[in-house]
C-alpha cells in the first residue's frame, strides 16, 4: 500500500508536471485536452474520460431510478450544476 501511494505521488509530482507545466489541477482544461491526446485517459486514476457518446440503456436507466433515492437524485444534481 505504501508503494502504490509513493508511485501515486511520485507520478503527479514529477510526471505530470515535466510533460506539462502547470497542469497539478484536476479542473485545468490544458491538463484534460493533453492527457486525452496523449492517452493518459486510458489510466482511470488520473480522472480524465474521453468525451464519447455512447447508447442509451433504458433498462439500466429505469433501474438507476427505481434505486435512487430522492436525497440522492437532489445530492447528485447538485454535484453536476456546482461542479
């Protein structure tokens, strides 16, 4: 656990910032755009997705809804207009 959180570290201590300065933000659009080009958004610990479109799945959608509760529905939409 303790080499996973150095190499972790490591990575976005002196990785990141030698391909590109300035990018320690997870909200600088710069650091989004470069790491989708250069396929760091294959590596789900960074927190960058390519922007795709994929199908909508009315089964899992009705699910989600049947499960949701309303606290969570209300908590989740303002985690998306906040940011």
């Amino acid at each position: 656990m303790v080499a996973e959180i150095l190499g972790r570290a490591l990575f976005y201590v002196l990785v990141i910032p030698t391909t590109m300065p300035g990018a320690f933000f997870w909200r600088n659009q710069g650091l989004v755009e470069h790491a989708r080009e250069v396929g760091l958004a294959d590596m789900a610990q960074l927190g960058v997705a390519y922007q795709r479109h994929h199908p909508c799945k009315l089964g899992e959608l009705l699910e989600t809804m049947r499960t949701t509760s309303l606290r969570e529905v209300i908590a989740q939409a303002r985690r998306v207009l906040t940011g």
